[in-house]
C-alpha cells in the first residue's frame, strides 16, 4: 500500500541542516510570489489570444471596384426590408384561408421570381442589414465593440450607387447613410419605437416620407433631376414587424396584420414609382433581415430566425416558371445557415409548383449591383443568383465574371499583404494559376461559348471564397499552437514546483542520484542561454513580418515558459528513472488518477452548458461516499446517513429554472433553517468529546468561552434578517419606494453580520459555523426565492465534506497505529505541514466542483438569475448602477467564499500546504481552460458567441479570481485551530 503512494512521496527523504531552513523558506516565498505573478500576467496575455484568432475583421481596403462591362437592365432599384418578418408567416395562409400578402403572392405567380433568403446567425438586424446591402457576414470583431456601432468602414450597394434615398428606423439607416454624402435619409426618433403599440404606424411612416419626397420633386427642378438619374437606390426600413413581433409574438393577431401592411407598402410603392417614371426601368426587391422565434426573439440559428422571404420582380428580373426537375439553380451552393438544399415547399404555402430559388443572404447585394450595373461593393462575398436575373447570355456571363472578379481581388489582396510581410509565404495553391484561368474565361467569351465561360467563372469564384477563408486563418495554426504549447508548459512548470516544494519526491530521488553541481549549474545556463536565442530570433522574425505586439508577448511567454521547464531537465531525468524503478502499481495508480482527473474537469466543462449534471454528480456521490464510510467506520454512526442526505438535497437546486420566482415566505423559512443549523452545530461543538471522528473539528475545551453570547447575537441577526424581508418587500410594493430606516436596518445588519465571526472561537466547527452565520443575513437580504434554501444546503454539503475528509484522517491515523513504523518525522514540511501525497489530488477536485456547484447552483453570471434586478430593492430603489451591480456580485461571492472557508479548514484540519493546493487548482482550472479555448465561437448567436467567450474568460480569471477570494477568506480562516487526536503529538499542532 505504501508503495501506491509513492510518486507524491509518503517517504521520508534525508533530514535538511536547520541553517537551511529560513534560506528555503525565503526562497519559496519570493519564488511563489513570483510565480503568482507570472500566471496572472500569462493568462491575461493569452485571454486576448482569442481576439487575434477568432474575432480578427475579414475587411481588407485597397481594392478597386469592378466595373461592370454589360448593360444595366434596370436605372433604379427599390429594395423593402421588412425587419423581422418570417419566411412561413409570409407565404402560408390565415385560418380562414386567406394569404396575408396578396399583392406579392400576385407577383411570385405573374411577374417575378422568389424563393427563401438564408441568413447566419447571428440573426440580429445589423448583421442581416449588413449582409443584404453590403454582401458579407458580420464582421466578427463587432462583439468586442458593440453591434450598433460600424467597427470598421466598409463599402456597400449604397456607396457605389449615383443616390440612395433611404427611410426608416434610426438603428439600422444612418448606419449606411450617415456618413454618405450621396445620399438622402431620414429616421424617426426612438421615442417612435414604443412595443406598447402597434408598430406597423412605422412602416406607413417610411412609406410617407419617401411619397412625400415624389411630390416635392413636382415643384423642386433639382430634386427631379435627380430622381430622373439612373443607378438609384431606395431603401424602405419597414420595422413594424419586429417590433410588433416582440412586444406581441409572432403568432399575435398584430403581427399578422403587419404581414398585410407590408404588403400593401410594397404594392403602394410599386403604383407610386410606375405612375412617376412610366419607363419599366424599376428592380424590385422584398426581403427580411432575420426572422422571429415564437417567443418573440430572435438572434440564433433556428429556421424561424434564418428563413427570411425573398421576392424580386422588374427590370431585369425573370418571369416565373414552373419547377422543373432538371432545373435547380441553387445547387453547388452551401446554404450558411446550414439548411439542406431543394427541401420541399410547404403546401400550404400554395407555391408548390412555381420554381423556388433559395439564396444565402448575401447573395442579394450583388444581385442588387448587377441589376442597376453598378460595381459589387468591394467586399461582398455574396454569389450572384442567376436564377433571378433576366440578361442575355453574353451579358450574364458578364455579370457572373464581374462578380468573380470582385470576389478574386480581395482575396489577391490579402494574399498580397501576407506576402509582402511573411519570411516563409505559403500562397494558396489552386490559385496559383489565376490568371490563366482569366484569360481562359475571356477567351470562352470571345468564341461565344457563355455556358463554358459561366461554368468556370462560377469555378474560379468559389476557390477565391476558399482562398480568402485560407488566408483568414492563415495564422490560426500558429498562434493556437502556440498558445496551447504556452498552457501546457504553465501547467507542467505548476507540477514541477509542486514536486519540487511540496512533496518528498525531491528528497527520494536525490537520495538516489547524488547531486553534479557544477554541471547541473552549467547545463541550466546552457539551456537558458538557448531559451533567449530563440526568444530572440522569433522577435526578430515577428518584427520583420510586421506581426501585432500581442504576437510577440505570445511566443515570449510560451519560450520563458519551456526553458524553465527544460532548465530543470536533470529533476525531470530523475523523475523518469524513479518512476522506471518503481512497481507497476504505482505507475497505475498515477495514470488512474490523472483519468479520473480528467472525468471530473469534463465534466465541469460540459456543466457550463449542461446544469443538469450537477445533479447526477451529487445524486451519485450521495450513494458512493456513504456506501465507502459504511465500510470503513462502525454502522452505528450516522455520518454516512448525513452525507448521503446533504448531497441528494444540493442536487435538487440544478433543476430549478435559472428565472428565480419571488417567493418571499421562501426566504424567511430558509431563514429559520440557518438558525436551526447553526444550532444544531453549536450543540455538536460541545456535546462531542469522546467520539474520534468529531475530536479535529471541534476546539471548545474546558476553558471559558471569549464571547458566549456571541451565537445568540448572530442568531438575532439572521432573525432580524428573516423578518427586514417582508417589512422591506410589502413596503416597497405598497409605497413604491423603500422606507429610510428599513434601508438604514438592513445595511447595519449586513455589515455588522459579517464582522462578527472574527471574534468567534478558533475551533474548526466554532469558527466555520460563525461565518456560516454571519453571511447568512446578508444572503437573505438579497434572495428572492430558493436561492436561499441553496446557501443552507451548499453549507451541508462543505460539511458532510469536511467530515468526510476527517473521517479519512482518523482512518489513516489508526492504520498507521497498527504499523510498527513510525514516518512522523520524514514526512514533513519545515512549517509542520506533511507532504502532499497523490491521493490528496482528490481536494483540489472537490474544490473545483463545489466551486462550480456555487457558481452555477441558482444560475451563473450570465444568467438571469443572477442579475435579478429585485435582489438589491431592500437596500436601495433609486437606480444606482454601480452600488447595484456591485451588491449583485457580493451576493454572488458569498456561496465562494463558504467554499473556500470548507477549504481552508480542510488543509488545516490535513495539515497540508495551502498554497500547494492552490497551484493544484490553478492547475485543474487551466485544463479547462484549455477546453474552453478550443470552444471559442466566431459565428452563431451574439449569446452564444458572448458565452463562448465568457466561458473562457471566467476560467482564465480563476488564477486571480481565487487567489483574491483566498486571500479575503483567510481573514476569516487564518485563526483556526485543529485538535489532535493523541496527547503525545500535541507539539505537531
């Protein structure tokens, strides 16, 4: 058995002179603060790692626009957003049979063309907006700024237009027309967005302005002039339905009629523009940014959000045709919303037998540039959709090259500054020969072969939209296995200390190689000496290349990092040869933990997305754990009855809805419970002596108690607490505003509550008790609902663990007892601390479950749960969003802050090195940290981008996050005093 525990070292290890003792000491001390330092600056370095691999803009500027060489078909176009309006509610009848657009249903079955506009997530309405007009996918680096704001210029079917005149909400048109000199706009103000209305009025407000712009230009010479030129563009913002959509849900009666209203816009405005210009030279275009959910939101990849309707007819737009099976003009495409290809048309959509063109989003921005012969904006990666447009075949093939062009000359772009800035150049290979292929095409043309010249623009199209996704991610590989490289070596570098300071490894293995000095000294500078050669030329690289300054810090930080490591080369040599002689049951037993270490951290992982998995964990360890304790202890006692208990009851709350309800009646029985329980561990604390397995925890002795009425005092607070909860709640719902000296109570009760467990007792269950104690009054001011009875059963839960942990101790001091041999004195550290041992890798992974368990036990942080505003209203009213947020992150902190106390009071009551624990959950956090860095999304929803994220960030913070908490808890923890088991060791205490 002893030789399971070997790889940590249980054995002792060649006693160190006393001299050196303070020397060693001192050095630990400055080498770990010093190592603290170092994780903090690394994880912030490498937490903006995600911004250079993931969120870095596909905008590239340089370019210069294609100019079409094919005559324009249409001298103005008119495009229509209805923002929010859904494919199915659009195309399928009401219940009385009815269709709600009749007038584009006219034009789908008489004059032009439709079909389904794919959106990607995230289906918001500046993205989609953006995607329609400028041709490309929101640019990722928008979440760091801010969807409402432009984070970069870019071009847009408006800015090469000869005028734009553009109307409607003031979210979404002075985005593309505020800083457009060409253009003429107007939005309505905010207040006109109110969803306690019917929304459609908006509509018929961007409707009315633009009808007012036509008849000005009866009496306005230059006005008319310029409505008389071609290349025009109109854009009608028609926000009714989204807005009507939230306020009212999709499948409201408002929302519907706006589907009507809308199409009573589009058929006003058809009438309006050929009784004004007479001529047939007018595209039309009616689509929608994104969709709606069914309950009124919208913003991820569903099909209710995705499927957006599209309609074109006019100038230069092909008439309907029957489906032909023969015919498929969407095929060869990759729909970005995922969606399967020739999926059949509802029937009760009535258009099962007109031909249906999907397109992705994006398409329509060149369709839209094509059909007014103006150049594609220079970004676009939309491809044109012949199944809409209506040129002959000279001058489609035109159009399609055009498209092509545009397509190719960002990615020559890009390709051009990679090279110019890159030592080593990887071009993109099936582009190599992109100008034969040119020249190919323009030969086809000339010999008037179209389907050929169409078939291999369309070809060379879709490898540049390939190659600007090469070179996109050209340097993903490097900087994400850098990065990589840069957690493992933190990692190992963790272990390694860790051997080296808090085990009895050094001591075993030095025992068995006697030390080289002077050569080991010579190696290390040898490899230090190679570590800043290559920190050196890798600088030097990334400067000639022009790399980004976070480059730099990247390569730096992961080279500091492996040649620290390597410096130790001749400690890890040893390592391995004492590893090699030991039994196989100790490697075994290593590689079982490292496993089962593993399992736990997945599973925190996929608990970030998964509550549910708590529950099943608890639910679990609520049978092993007593199940083990019955084995081992006497059936008599009832520790493993109260651990079974406390863990079923703690796995109750990962079930609950983040949305906490009110539930005040609620809170005032948690707070009964917390004084019962404080009770209950009060009479425990003095009615234990005699039973082993209660004797570390509990330090009451004989002497007379520093403050006897301590207790009932922090008694009274948690009452008084229980009955400020309704006083407060009824006053404020009767009053609308909280009364001053409620305000005044429940802010002394809070504050004074958590001062007192700092003149509580020292014993382990005195002291944890009264924080238990002093937290809960402010806990209680701050709940709402069952988060309250979850600080109760946290609180078991850490005791049942602290028990547990106890219980083992006592097994093992017994079994050592029946040994003959006494190790007392090899297996401890200068401070009395014993040496970490690998079973005790067990501490650190409870932590980070319990840890979790408080995290995401009600909710998390981006949860609703946790930012209930109602949680702070019985200590203030009046808006205060600082003092707010900063008491909904105290209320937060709390259930931590019990979790680490449990902690503390477990290496105390273990005599293990607190510190050395910490580096052990440093270490299981960045293995998650890890994962969660692989799990960064750059497309989907904003909340499922903004989680992925936030997921990682949360991880990367833990290093400091924890740290901050242990050093607050240690106010609380440092006085705690353990008992020993045997008078004769009481000098170990």
């Amino acid at each position: 058995m002893r030789s399971a525990d070997g790889i940590l070292g249980t054995r002792a290890g060649a006693g160190r002179v006393a001299a050196d003792v303070a020397r060693r000491r001192k050095w630990l001390k400055r080498r770990e603060t010093w190592l603290v330092i170092l994780g903090v600056i690394l994880h912030a370095v490498y937490m903006l790692s995600i911004f250079d691999i993931y969120f870095k803009t596909p905008i590239v500027h340089g370019m210069d626009p294609v100019q079409p060489r094919f005559t324009a078909p249409a001298k103005r176009l008119v495009l229509l957003v209805a923002d929010g309006l859904r494919a199915d509610k659009f195309f399928e009848p009401d219940v009385e049979g009815n269709y709600r657009a009749p007038f584009l249903r006219s034009v789908i079955r008489n004059q032009g063309r439709w079909g389904v506009s794919h959106a990607r997530p995230p289906t918001e309405s500046r993205p989609g907006h953006v995607a329609i007009i400028a041709g490309f996918y929101e640019d990722p680096s928008a979440v760091t700024k801010g969807w409402k704001a432009n984070p970069v210029e870019f071009d847009s079917v408006f800015n090469q237009s000869r005028h734009t005149f553009s109307y409607g909400s003031p979210d979404i048109v002075p985005i593309f027309c505020s800083a457009l000199p060409h253009s003429t706009w107007k939005s309505y103000p905010h207040e006109f967005e109110d969803f306690a209305t019917d929304a459609s009025f908006l509509d018929e407000w961007s409707f009315d302005q633009f009808q007012s712009l036509l008849n000005r230009s009866n009496e306005d010479p230059k006005l008319k002039e310029l409505l008389l030129q071609d290349k025009l563009v109109i854009f009608l913002h028609l926000l009714g339905c989204d807005s009507n959509g939230h306020a009212h849900r999709p499948f409201s009666s408002i929302y519907l009629n706006n589907v009507k209203v809308v199409d009573r816009i589009a058929e006003r405005m058809y009438a309006l523009l050929e009784d004004y210009y007479k001529d047939n030279r007018t595209a039309y275009i009616f689509t929608a940014d994104h969709g709606m959910s069914d309950k009124g939101s919208h913003g991820d990849g569903h099909p209710t959000n995705t499927d957006t309707p599209l309609v074109a007819w006019g100038a230069g737009v092909k008439y309907p045709r029957p489906v032909s099976e023969s015919t498929h003009s969407d095929h060869g495409l990759r729909f970005v919303d995922e969606h399967e290809h020739d999926t059949p048309t509802p029937v009760e959509w009535g258009l099962s037998g007109i031909e249906r063109v999907d397109v992705n989003q994006a398409d329509i921005a060149p369709l839209m540039s094509t059909l007014v012969g103006i150049p594609c904006p220079v970004n676009s990666v939309g491809n044109l959709p012949l199944g809409y447009i209506s040129m002959i075949k000279a001058e489609e093939v035109e159009a399609v090259l055009a498209n092509t062009k545009q397509i190719l000359s960002q990615f020559l772009r890009k390709s051009q500054m990679k090279q110019s800035s890159s030592l080593y150049f990887k071009p993109f290979g099936p582009l190599a020969n992109h100008s034969a292929l040119l020249e190919q095409i323009e030969s086809l043309i000339s010999i008037k072969d179209y389907e050929a010249a169409v078939k291999l623009s369309e070809d060379l199209r879709s490898l540049a939209l390939q190659g600007l996704h090469y070179f996109q991610t050209y340097d993903w590989l490097m900087l994400m296995t850098m990065i990589t490289l840069g957690y493992i070596g933190w990692m190992l570098y963790i272990i390694l200390h860790v051997l080296q300071s808090y085990t009895s490894l050094a001591r075993d293995i030095m025992k068995m190689q006697p030390a080289v000095p002077q050569k080991h000294t010579s190696g290390k500078k040898t490899v230090y000496l190679l570590g800043f050669l290559v920190m050196g030329i890798t600088s030097l690289l990334l400067i000639v290349e022009h790399s980004p300054p976070l480059y730099h810090s990247y390569i730096a930080m992961t080279v500091f990092l492996w040649t620290n490591i390597l410096g130790e080369y001749r400690f890890i040599q040893l390592i391995w040869r004492y590893l090699s002689e030991r039994k196989s049951r100790t490697v075994t037993t290593l590689i079982a933990v490292f496993c089962v270490s593993i399992v736990v951290l997945e599973l925190l992982v996929h608990s970030f997305t998964e509550r549910k998995l708590y529950t099943w964990c608890f639910l679990t360890v609520g049978i092993v754990a007593p199940v083990y304790l019955f084995n081992k202890i006497p059936w008599r006692s009832w520790i493993p009855v109260f651990v079974c208990a406390t863990c079923w009851c703690l796995s109750v709350f990962t079930l609950m809805p983040a949305e906490i309800p009110d539930n005040t009646e609620l809170v005032i029985t948690s707070g009964v419970l917390i004084v019962i329980m404080g009770a209950a561990a009060r009479w425990l604390d003095f009615h234990s002596e005699g039973n082993k397995y209660w004797m570390n925890i509990c330090f009451h002795g004989k002497e007379k108690l520093k403050f006897p009425m301590l207790f009932y005092i922090q008694a009274l607070f948690v009452g008084l607490s229980s009955i400020m909860v309704p006083l407060s709640t009824s006053h404020r719902t009767e009053k609308q505003e909280l009364h001053t000296w409620h305000q005044l109570i429940n802010w002394l009760i809070a504050g004074f509550s958590m001062i007192l467990p700092l003149f509580s007792e020292n014993g382990l269950l005195s002291r944890l008790t009264s924080i238990f104690l002093g937290f809960a009054p402010t806990f209680l001011l701050l709940s709402i609902g069952y988060e309250a009875l979850f600080y109760g059963a946290l609180s078991l839960v850490l005791m049942s663990w602290i028990i547990f942990e106890n219980t083992l101790l006592q097994l093992t001091k017994a079994k050592k007892m029946s040994s003959a041999t006494n190790m007392d004195a090899n297996t401890k550290l200068e401070n009395g601390d014993r040496f970490l041992q690998l079973s005790d890798m067990r501490i650190p992974l409870t932590f980070m479950v319990l840890f979790n368990v408080a995290f995401f036990g009600t909710g998390n942080f981006a949860s609703i749960a946790s930012f209930e505003i109602s949680s702070v209203y019985r200590f203030i009213t009046v808006f205060s969003p600082f003092l707010m947020a900063a008491l909904l992150i105290f209320k937060l902190f709390i259930p931590f802050m019990l979790v680490i106390c449990a902690f503390s009071a477990i290496t105390k009551l273990l005599r293990i090195p607190r510190l050395g624990c910490y580096f052990l959950v440093i270490l299981c956090s960045d293995v998650m940290t890890i994962h969660f860095f692989f799990l960064v999304r750059n497309t989907g929803s904003w909340m499922e981008i903004g989680n992925s994220i936030s997921h990682f960030g949360i991880m990367s913070a833990q290093v400091v996050f924890v740290l901050l908490l242990f050093a607050i808890t240690n106010i609380y923890t440092r006085g705690i005093q353990v008992r020993t088991g045997r008078p004769s060791s009481q000098k170990e205490v």
